[in-house]
C-alpha cells in the first residue's frame, strides 16, 4: 500500500461482502491534517418526556457556585463541561392530553393535540437540512420505546424515531447483502467479532495513518467490540428485519420495562454514529409510559408521584441521569480533531415537564453541554414568566453554522459566558 496517499474520505472495512463504517481521521484528507482546529461540529438532543424530579435537579443559586443537587452530583465528574439553565419554556404547550408537550419540545408549535394542529419544523431538522448530506444521514432519530418522536419536518410530519439499537447498528455501520449479514449474525452469536474477519484490512489501515490516529482507531475497535457485546447479550442482532414505516420494530430487550437498559444501548451508539461521521445530527426521545420499570427497589408506574412513591421516582430518575452522565464520559473520553468529541458536540438534555405530577410544561429542566462553549454555570431567568426556550436553540443553531435569528417563539438568542 501507498503510506503517502491519503485515505479516503469514505474509507470502508469489507470482509465477506459486509462493510464497516471508519471513524474520520486526519490521514483522510489533507485538509483536515491542515485544519486540525476545524472538527465538524455535532449535535445530540436528548428529551426525558417524563420530567426530572424538580427538587432533585433544580440547582440554587445562579451562576459558578450553584450547589449541587442530588442528579447533579451524579453528573459532578462533567460539571465544567455543562452549564445548567432555569426559567426557560415554550409557551401554550398544554393540549387536550397531559403529556401532548412531549410532541414539540424540539419545536416548540403551539397547541399541541388540539383540533387543527399541525407541528412546525423542529430543530434538529432545521440544522440538518442546513447541512444537508455531508453525511450519508442527514440526521438520526430515535426512541427507547416507540415510533413517536419530537423531530418533524419542514411540512409538519413527524421522522419515525428507530427504537431498535440492532437495527440501528446495522443501518449505521455495515452495508452488505442479506445472506452476508445473515452470516455475521451467526458468527456474531457463536462469540465472534466482525472485527475478527478484518485484521488484514484494520493492520493495513493502521499502518498508513497517523500515531494519533492509530489510537483513535484502538477506540474506535473497542468500542465496536463492545457494542457487539451488549447487542448480543441482549438477545438480538443484525438477523432482525427493518421495519417498514407502518410496523412497529421487534424490541431489542424483550422487556419494554427495560428502560435504563434501553437508554444505555442507545448512548453507546450515538458516538459510535458521531465519529464515524454517519451523521451530525442525533435526537433521542426516552419515553415510557404505563409500565413500570425495571428498576431495583421500584414497584410503581413511572409517573407515580405521590409522596409514598417519591423515593421510586428518584431511582428510575437517577438511573436516566447517570445513564446520560455515562455518554457524556463517552464523548469525553473520544477523540477528534483538535479535542474530544465531546468539544465538537452540543449535548442539550432536558425535559418538556417541569413538573410531571402537575403536568407543567414551564420551568423546564435544561442542560447544555459540550460544544466548544463556555460551561460551568447555571444560568437563571428570573421573573414572573419563562423566557423562551427558543432562544436557545436559537443559540444552538447559530454553533451549527446557520445565519438566523429566529426559531419557533424566540425573541432573540441566548448568550451566556
């Protein structure tokens, strides 16, 4: 092989007919070994649709020297590398069901399940038909437990979200046809890896790159490993069909009660999909209602909130709020160029409720990481009425790259330092 050409932008592994997807790297492009400082930037949107805990998350006071509350003391390890906002909401977010919110904290449309509504974009997908396909997916959408998602369309329809991490594993990062794929889900059950099939193409890929680059491809391997590790365990891989829009996919854990499990699954993929540069774009709605979740010590539906049930709510909470501490630890831990992925990514997490037993959809819990920003504070908006949330994600489209100044019920951007 040429150590001095450049590998392609679109650089592939490929054993038996199927294909896996490589994380971009400097030697891809000369450029990019020119302009280390320009990493693509990403963004990951993830909503808890069944609110946080109010006196467990909402931090006091305003600004460096907020003390710690019980979730985020969970996040304590990632505190300089988030900042915390209070006092922010969409207005008229209350529909004819309680949890009808849950359906426009990306876009923040009015109204939602009254006669005659129809959503406005969202703003996942206005930064991703801003980017267009500089990645072979625009965005990825997904659900822990159903098709319903947050993201529409420049129409008003809504992307079903993939709620199976199998599937999306499959879609993501191999390519090949059904009886390939077929044989590396026999293999992948009997303990193997698709790795394992490509030593001679991941040693000749090793030898033509960078140091920095080798390491990252070390990553990038074990993480693959591990990915096929937890799929496996969990009962399934790539043999499952797609499902086609109308169809409900087969669930990855056979337990809908799952739900940290399910949560997990997906944030261990969602780097996995940033580096390797399959999108820039990823939302993720975790949404479980009437069930009760599989969580130790927790015997209630989810949403129970009387007083005698409090202490199960914050369990399930708790387990939701280190999960998401577990992907930021991932984005941190992996490398891109000129930082982490973290540094290239905008993580906002947070809920549609602010108070779930009440159904409020006001005093939202919100939470920006990542993203090249400056963090370690919480930003408060005090008065009698929110400010809009859309004049943060205002502020968080403009990091993207897009030249606007409006975004649902904005009233300008949010800034912060």
């Amino acid at each position: 092989m040429n150590m001095n050409r450049p590998l392609d932008r679109r650089t592939f592994l490929r054993t038996s007919g199927v294909v896996l997807a490589l994380p971009l790297l400097e030697s891809m492009h000369p450029a990019l070994a020119r302009a280390a400082e320009t990493a693509p930037r990403r963004m990951v949107n993830v909503c808890n649709t069944l609110g946080l805990y109010p006196e467990a998350w909402r931090p006091n006071p305003a600004g460096a020297d907020y003390e710690l509350t019980e979730y985020q003391a969970l996040l304590q390890e990632h505190r300089h590398h988030y900042t915390l906002f209070s006092g922010l909401s969409h207005e008229e977010q209350s529909g004819r069901q309680p949890h009808n919110s849950e359906i426009t904290w990306l876009s923040a449309a009015r109204g939602p399940g009254r006669d005659g509504f129809k959503s406005t974009i969202s703003m996942d997908q206005a930064v991703a038909n801003h980017l267009g396909y500089v990645t072979r997916f625009p965005s990825v959408v997904l659900g822990t437990a159903r098709r319903q998602s947050q993201s529409y369309t420049s129409s008003g329809v809504m992307v079903p979200a993939e709620t199976s991490p199998a599937g999306l594993f499959s879609k993501m990062f191999l390519q090949g046809d059904p009886e390939d794929i077929e044989r590396e889900a026999r293999s992948l059950a009997s303990g193997g890896s698709i790795l394992d099939r490509l030593k001679s193409e991941t040693a000749s890929i090793q030898r033509r790159v960078r140091a920095t680059d080798q390491r990252k491809l070390d990553d990038y391997y074990e993480a693959v490993r591990t990915a096929e590790q937890e799929l496996t365990e969990a009962g399934s891989w790539l043999r499952k069909p797609k499902p086609g829009v109308d169809e409900a996919p087969p669930p990855d854990i056979p337990s809908r009660a799952d739900l940290i499990g399910r949560i997990d699954l997906m944030f261990r993929l969602i780097p996995l999909i940033l580096e390797t540069d399959s999108s820039r774009v990823v939302s993720l709605m975790i949404h479980d209602h009437g069930v009760v979740p599989l969580v130790e010590g927790v015997t209630a539906d989810h949403h129970s909130q009387d007083e005698a049930k409090i202490a199960q709510l914050k369990k399930i909470e708790t387990g939701i709020v280190e999960s998401f501490g577990g992907l930021l630890t991932k984005l941190r831990e992996r490398s891109d160029v000129g930082g982490s992925l973290l540094d290239s990514t905008t993580v906002l997490f947070g809920s549609n409720l602010g108070n779930a037993n009440s159904h409020e959809p006001k005093h939202l819990p919100i939470l920006v990481a990542g993203g090249g920003y400056r963090h370690g504070r919480h930003i408060l908006h005090g008065g009698e009425h929110d400010a809009p949330l859309s004049n943060l994600f205002v502020t968080l489209q403009q990091s993207m790259g897009m030249q606007t100044d409006s975004f649902g019920q904005s009233t300008g951007s949010l800034t912060w330092s």
